[in-house]
C-alpha cells in the first residue's frame, strides 16, 4: 500500500497531523496507532482518568518504568503514556497550559528559529475552541476548552488558601500573567450533545476525520520500522498481530510517537548514536549522537491529606456511593462530579522573588493521590503536588534491545543537577504553609507520610516519594547545532523525507503541562508539510 504520508503515532500530534493533511482530498494519509480508537466510557468520562492512570490494568496506557533512579533512593519510576487515538490527551488531567511566553522565546534562542511565542500563539489560537472570548483565545478551532462548571468547594478554599500564602488569584493562566492561584481550565465539551464529555485530540480533530476516503487510520497497528531508500525515508514496517508488511510513503514518514517512542523507532531504523545503535546489532542510517538525549520532566512531590468533609472523593461504602451517583448524573446531564478533571485546581509561583518568572507549579486533586493511584486508600482525601517547572536535570532513552515490542529503557535521571532539589524544597515548604492556611481547616485530616519538620526529613520524604507529572519532553530536540535531532522544520537532520512532531522535539521544557503544547507543534508543523 502506498501513500502520501504515513504517521507513525496517533497521539495529540499524530491526532492533529492526520486530520490536518487530511484536509486536502488530493494527498492520502495513514495513520498508525498501536492503540484502540480511544472512544469508549473510560475516555469520555474524565473522571475515569483514575482508572487509567495507574497502569492497573493497563487500560489505553503504556504503563512504562523507568531505571532506578540514585536521586530517588534507587526507586524505578512510573511512566503512564496514553496508548489509543488522541495518546495522553485521551489519559490525562485535561488541563489546558500553554507555559510562560517566555519559554517560546527561549526556544528561538536555542536554535528553533521561528517558534518564538510571536510565531507560536496563533497555531494556539487555531487549535482552540475556547469558551472564553479574548484576544488569547481562540473561538474556532476544534479542540474544545472550558472553564470547569462544576467545581469541588475544596478547590475554591484552595484558591483562598493560596492568597493566605501570599499568592493571588488569578482569573487565567493563559491569560495577560501566568503567576497566582486559581481554576485550571480544561480540554472538554462544554457544548452540544457531549457535553462534559472528556475532549481528546483524537475526539475534537481526529474522530470528525475518519469518514474521509483519503484517510486511512489502523489502529491496534505497531509502527515497528522506518525503511529507506538510501537517506530517503521510504515507508514504515508495520505489525498487526501475527501480520508484518511494508507500506510506503511517496512523500514523508512523521514519527510522533511522544518523547518515549519517538528516539526508540529512530533508533530501531538505524537513526542515533553509532555506537549504542551497533551494540544492538542494527545497521546505521544515520549517525545523530542527540537522538534520546535531552530528556527532560517535570518531578512532582505530593503531599495528601485525610479528608473530614465527605465531598471530595475516597473509595470507602460512602465514597463509591457517591461515585455511584455521580456517574447516573453525569450520563444523564454531562454535570457534577464525573466531569471533575479531578485536579481542579492550581498556581504558579516563584520560589524567590529574585525569579524572572513563575518556576514552580501546583496542582490541587480532589482525592489522596500515592504513587499514581497505583497504592489506593479508602479515606476520602485530597492531594497538593508541586513541580519545579524547569528542571537542570537531564535524562536519556536508549533501547533495551533490538526487539519493537521491548519498551525502551527511560532514565529522566531525577536530581541529578544539585539545583533541582533546592528549589523543589522550597515549592514544598510553600505548599505545606498553604495547607495550614485557616480556609482548608475544615477539610483538613491526618497527612499521608508525614516527617519531621527539618529540612533532612523533607529532602528524605522527596526522595522516598516523588516522581513524574507525566511532561517528558525533548529526545529528538529541534535546532541547528551538532546534536539537535531535528531543524525548525521539523526534518530529521541529515535525511530526507522524515520529520518528528510531537513534544519530543522541545528543546527545552515549557513552564506548564505540555498537551496544548504538542497539539500546537503539530498545528505549525501540518502547515509546514501542507506548504511543501
């Protein structure tokens, strides 16, 4: 089978990419995506997130591990990837950030010429359909977002909470200012007929799509193989059960396979690093030393709570009553509690005042959240997790083996740039003042894993607990020097007819949650292609 373009990945990017190329009947598009087509109750319902996140079982979720980690007591960390049509998007909190307009600025500066906040912001608006008018908003895109309407009373106490701490609130982090404490808003219908419905890449660009004849998606369809005609990327291996074959693309092969995948399938192609590429016995394309390096997250510590008011959420006879309840109305009317992305709300704020911009994030869940939900509690709760937004630190993915159905190895190498800790201990000491704030008394019972109170026993309960909020970014780097993976145009340097578009290719980490980020590269980039 032949096509113009195949993408291999039908996450947030490959969502967008497919449905954008699409758009012109006179090119063919095929979309791979190992995944199901991400449709069904536990997508749709956001607050189902709970039981997707964990990997137990691993329902639409890669459910990968890290290496053990020195920075973290030697722990192997949890990676929860999105593995159906919309990826992340269709597993994730739904919470729509763009980052601070400065990190775009930083971007340009590090050598992707041309993705500058002045250049990215209107891709932003063209992807939005967003409930709020505004000159920072877009009203017509596809992707749906809203402010939420049916809020917890614990997240508003939140939001008094913070401005006992000395952070405001504010109306919109994606608005004039970034910094203070407020409400996030959210990837969701909030019109027609599904509304409170959980709004995915994949369900506001994607699903719309996939009457068009030129279109073809194969899901449950593992892209194992990018194969070439001498550096001319040529067409994909794909795997469908026991059924392996070729398909080829007459134009371009895009890998958006998120900051995971993506560096594994290059490298399974024999694009990477000589040396680590031969010592799995596969034969060298191209030799790009950048390709899994550069890998950067966002490390989260959370602090949770026993709750003393039944109406946050807890798995006791109670709680699941409730839930029970929740899930009829929200079936019903698209309202309540279901609809919850369950981290309701959040702030930005700076850890000393000398800081140019906000570099710590919070992000307050309606529920104890330990380990990833993968350790679950039967109290009813509620959980504050702090993220230090740019980290030092910077990991690595290499391959296990030569095998496509291995997962690749992960190392974020959490803390292993002295300056990470500082300030993450600084965020942490923040958000436990906030927590004594008079407006959470109410709500506020026994902590989870509590310590001492001096600074050794915070930095010990970080390292005993803390891991990923799920933002891993930057293996296949845009830029121009000798280990950007990629140009500002998103080709793979070196070769032709081969591009990356997904959050793999940020060169550095942007200050927020990076789904409207990705769904923005691929906006950019479906122009790029479509332009030639």
């Amino acid at each position: 089978m032949d096509f113009d373009y195949i993408i291999c990945g039908g996450g947030s990017a490959g969502s967008v990419l497919a449905a954008r190329l699409s758009e012109n009947p006179a090119v063919s598009v095929c979309l791979i995506e190992a995944g199901g087509m991400g449709r069904d109750i536990l997508v749709r319902a956001p607050a189902l997130v709970a039981a997707m996140v964990s990997g137990r079982p691993p329902l639409h979720n890669w459910a990968y591990a890290t290496t053990p980690q020195p920075g973290l007591n030697g722990r192997r960390g949890f990676q929860p990837r999105g593995k159906a049509l919309g990826g992340s998007s269709a597993i994730n909190a739904m919470l729509y950030l763009r980052g601070h307009p400065s990190d775009y600025d930083d971007w340009a500066n590090a050598g992707a010429t041309g993705w500058d906040w002045a250049n990215v912001l209107p891709w932003f608006l063209k992807s939005e359909g967003n409930a709020r008018p505004g000159p920072l908003h877009g009203q017509d895109g596809p992707l749906q977002v809203g402010d939420q309407l049916y809020p917890r009373p614990i997240s508003r106490a939140f939001v008094q909470a913070m401005a006992a701490v000395q952070v405001p609130e504010t109306p919109d982090f994606n608005g004039e200012t970034q910094d203070g404490a407020g409400l996030y808003q959210v990837t969701q219908f909030h019109t027609g007929p599904r509304k409170g419905e959980r709004c995915s890449a994949a369900a506001a660009c994607l699903h719309p799509a996939l009457q068009r004849p030129n279109l073809t998606v194969l899901t449950r369809t593992r892209a194992e193989k990018i194969t070439f005609d001498g550096l001319r990327a040529s067409g994909v291996i794909i795997r469908r059960g026991l059924t392996r074959r070729t398909i080829r693309a007459r134009r371009e092969v895009i890998v958006a396979q998120g900051a995971f995948s993506s560096p594994q399938l290059l490298m399974l192609s024999g694009v990477g690093p000589t040396g680590h590429l031969r010592d799995h016995g596969i034969g060298v394309v191209q030799d790009l030393p950048g390709v899994g390096q550069n890998l950067q997250d966002h490390l989260d510590f959370t602090i949770s709570h026993h709750s003393l008011r039944p109406d946050t959420v807890g798995l006791n006879p109670r709680g699941l009553l409730r839930l029970g309840k929740a899930a009829l109305h929200w079936r019903k009317t698209g309202e309540g509690l279901f609809a919850s992305p369950m981290a309701e709300g959040g702030a930005f704020l700076r850890s000393a005042p000398d800081q140019p911009r906000p570099d710590l994030q919070i992000h307050f869940v309606v529920g104890i959240v330990d380990q990833h939900m993968r350790r679950l509690h039967l109290a009813d709760g509620f959980s504050a997790h702090v993220c230090v937004l740019r980290p030092k630190s910077r990991g690595q993915v290499l391959l296990a083996s030569a095998n496509p159905s291995d997962a690749p190895q992960i190392d974020p190498a959490f803390l292993s740039h002295p300056d990470d800790l500082p300030v993450l201990m600084r965020g942490a000491r923040l958000v436990e003042a906030m927590l004594d704030a008079p407006d959470l008394a109410p709500w506020k019972g026994r902590r989870l894993y509590p310590h001492d109170g001096s600074d050794a026993g915070l930095e010990a309960a970080i390292r005993a607990h803390a891991d990923t909020i799920y933002h891993p970014v930057g293996t296949c780097r845009m830029g121009q020097d000798d280990l950007a993976v990629t140009d500002p145009q998103l080709r793979v340097r070196g070769l032709q007819g081969l591009r990356v578009v997904d959050a793999s290719v940020m060169p550095l980490l942007i200050g927020g949650n990076t789904n409207a980020p990705t769904i923005m590269i691929a906006e950019k980039a479906a122009a790029m292609i479509a332009a030639g």
